[in-house]
C-alpha cells in the first residue's frame, strides 16, 4: 500500500473546489440538461429541498440526498412516447418523477478523512464525497499531523482557538459560516490526484491492466440489430454505459460502439431522445443519412446555435430542423446499414478502447483526456473483439490492492505468464 493514499487526507483535495450549489429534486428537465453539461462525469446529485428555518445536522444532510441524475437518464425519460408527443411538457417535467433514488451514491465525510479510507467507500459505490469547505483547512496534510489512529489533533500551525481547530464538528454545533460551505469530490478529482502521485505508487501504474484484475468482464451491452430503446432497460451500475456489439461466429463480440452517460453528454437530448426511440443500437452509434430513416420525422424542435441549446445549457427559442444523425452529435461517413468496421472519423461516436496489455497508467491518462468514466477492453490481437471493461471502481481498486492476473475464458494461462508481478 502507497504510504501516499495513507498520509493525505480528503481535505487535499478540495483546494480549489467551488462550493457546491444544490439541484433540488423539484427543478425541470430543461434545467437539469444545463447543470448536467456542467458536470466532471455527466452526472448531477439531487437533493430534496431543505426545510427553511431548521439547522442541520450532518444525518439530515445525508437524508436530503437523493440520488445521481446522468444524461443517459435524462435521454431514456425524454424518449418515452409520452414525452416525444409533447417535448415542451416533458422539458418543464420536475426531475423528481424519474431520478433513480440511491441515497448510498453519496457520502458525507470530515475533510481529515485519510485518502485510503475514501478510496474504499469508492470501491464500495459511493460517487461522490461531500466535504465540509472549513475556512481553516490549510490543503496539505502532514504525516500524522491529522489522524493519529482514529484520533483528532490540533493543527500546531493554528491559533489555539476552538474555531481554528481542524476538527470540524458535522453535528451541528459549528458556526453558520462553516457549516452551510460543502464541496462535491467527485471520482475524476480522485483519479487527477492519483496520476499526479504515479511515482510513490510504483511499480503498479506501469502494470497491465490484466496483471492487476482491473478487468471487469461483467458489462452490460445490447446487439446492434435490437432497437436502441432496448437500453434504457438495462441496469445499469458503474459504468453507466451499454456497449453496442455485433456477435461473431466464434462466439466472441466485436463492439461498435456505446450508449452511454458520457456519451451523451454534450448531445442534442431531443435528438438524441428520438433517435433512441426509433432507431437501431447499431444506426444510433454509428450514425444515419439524413432523412433515410423509414419513419423519420420531417423535422424536429430543438434548441438552435452552439451556444444557446440545451446541450450547452441555454434557453434559447427553439425552431424545426431536419434530423440526422448530426443533430444527436455523432458523425460517420459510412453506410447506415453497414457496421462491419469502426471508422476514425465517427467522432464522439466511437467508443474510447484500450488492449488488455494497456498500463494502468495509460488507462487511466485516457480517462482523463477524455473526461471519460471508463475504457472498453479489447483482445490485443483484435482491437474489435470485447472482453471487458475499466471502470473508476476498478481503477481504485487495482491501486489499492496486489497485482492479480485477469485471464479470459479463451486463452490460455501461459500466454500471461510474463504479466504476473508480485
């Protein structure tokens, strides 16, 4: 174990973190897409509103989280037939009647809370961290200087005033100043601070992936044949992605593409939510002509300009325009009916991959150069074939854990013998 994860402490990480803004559970759609475009993971946590006049206590706190609404979510809702009949009621719908409810998605911490002990309620589901914003957190811990087996000590650079100490009292006892300021770490923040610390945890960033059991072969995924619709009836965990694959004759996949949070993002939702209702899994990701479609729609209301849609969080007036697969964000230059290979020119398409000889380093690099939640997994001989995928779960769990071997059902153990480290 990196005595890195051991001697810093959550507060480390919120140097820099704006304060967190609450989205009620009684706000639109139409206004979700806006915070959702804002977002480090496509994602926003939800809250119920807090009862004027009451003073919280930290359980209250928790209790009023109630859940992590995604794109993916916003899309499957606007999809629905209901919702596509009448889009201006759908946009002005409270996201209260279709956010998934998971109150464990969050969790409220002190912000002495050691790196490793976070890590290990990630690994457990938890996606973001709530920590209090004291005004007396320096932002470096010190070996010790914290936590000393469980135990709160005083800052020896601080005044020896009660209100300067780091000890932050989350029941309600700390001034209004102290106790209403919260930042939001989410497990990209995580992610960033690990990669900046790739030499204290040598050798484990430069192993594979496979070497370290960071393979999850549990995925959901959908064939490219089945209606796009099919899903938004997926359960979804972490990832919240649904690979589009093609079965082979061997019996392996050949993945074309996803449908996922983080792909979904930036999109045009109203586009993207027709799209889902009447197209293909394999025309959803790989894009169709304009106005081939059989049942097309002759145009479609959506939120012109760059800058001023709903993607990008504007509220500008809406007007028809012809759909294609342009108007959802994806790209292609071949064939609608034709998903044999997957084109470099399909753009926020085409879905983020690595070999299962990649570093973890590497892996995690692409995670975030591409804000992305995960990495597909593919065979190193066969970019193409899918054989699991990397998730932050399994990111944080593979440095926090000895090196384990991942060995796919179809090959055999002495190919791997070289990838086993101790």
């Amino acid at each position: 174990m990196a005595s890195v994860l051991v001697y810093h402490v959550v507060g480390d990480l919120t140097v820099g973190k704006p304060e967190l803004v609450e989205f009620h559970e009684t706000e639109t759609v139409e206004s979700a897409i806006r915070a959702i475009a804002e977002s480090p993971e496509g994602s926003i946590p939800v809250w119920k509103k807090r009862s004027q006049g009451v003073i919280e206590n930290s359980d209250m706190r928790q209790t009023r989280f109630v859940g992590i609404l995604s794109s993916f979510d916003v899309v499957g809702f606007l999809a629905k037939s209901s919702c596509l009949e009448d889009q201006d009621k759908a946009l002005k719908t409270p996201v209260s009647e279709f956010v998934v409810r998971n109150n464990y998605l969050l969790k409220l911490v002190d912000p002495g809370t050691r790196l490793i002990d976070a890590l290990d309620m990630m690994k457990q589901g938890v996606k973001r961290l709530l920590v209090p914003k004291s005004i007396v957190w320096k932002g470096m811990s010190k070996r010790f200087s914290v936590i000393y087996h469980g135990k709160w000590l005083k800052n020896p650079e601080s005044p020896s005033s009660s209100n300067n100490n780091l000890s932050v009292n989350l029941n309600g006892n700390t001034s209004a100043s102290i106790r209403d300021k919260y930042c939001c770490l989410s497990r990209e923040d995580v992610l960033r601070f690990i990669i900046g610390c790739l030499g204290a945890l040598a050798p484990i960033p430069l192993t594979s992936i496979a070497a370290l059991g960071a393979i999850n072969p549990n995925y959901s995924y959908i064939e490219s044949s089945t209606p796009a619709l099919e899903s938004t009836q997926k359960v979804l965990q972490d990832p919240s992605a649904v690979a589009v694959i093609e079965s082979m004759s061997d019996g392996q996949c050949k993945i074309i593409g996803e449908i996922s949070a983080i792909k979904l993002w930036k999109c045009d939702y109203l586009s993207a939510a027709w799209a889902l209702a009447n197209l293909s899994a394999g025309q959803f990701v790989m894009g169709v002509e304009d106005n081939v479609t059989p049942g097309s729609p002759p145009d479609l209301c959506i939120n012109p300009g760059a800058d001023n849609d709903l993607v990008n969080g504007g509220g500008g007036s809406r007007k028809l325009k012809k759909f294609s697969s342009r108007s959802i964000g994806f790209f292609s230059n071949s064939p609608s009916n034709s998903f044999g290979s997957r084109s470099m020119f399909r753009g926020r398409s085409t879905p983020l991959t690595c070999k299962m000889t990649s570093s973890l380093a590497a892996v995690m690099a692409q995670m975030l150069s591409h804000r992305a939640t995960h990495v597909w997994v593919t065979e190193d001989e066969n970019d193409d074939v899918l054989v699991g995928v990397v998730g932050y779960a399994d990111i944080l769990g593979a440095v926090t854990k000895p090196p384990t071997i991942f060995i796919p059902a179809n090959k055999p153990i002495e190919e791997f013998g070289n990838e086993i480290q101790c």
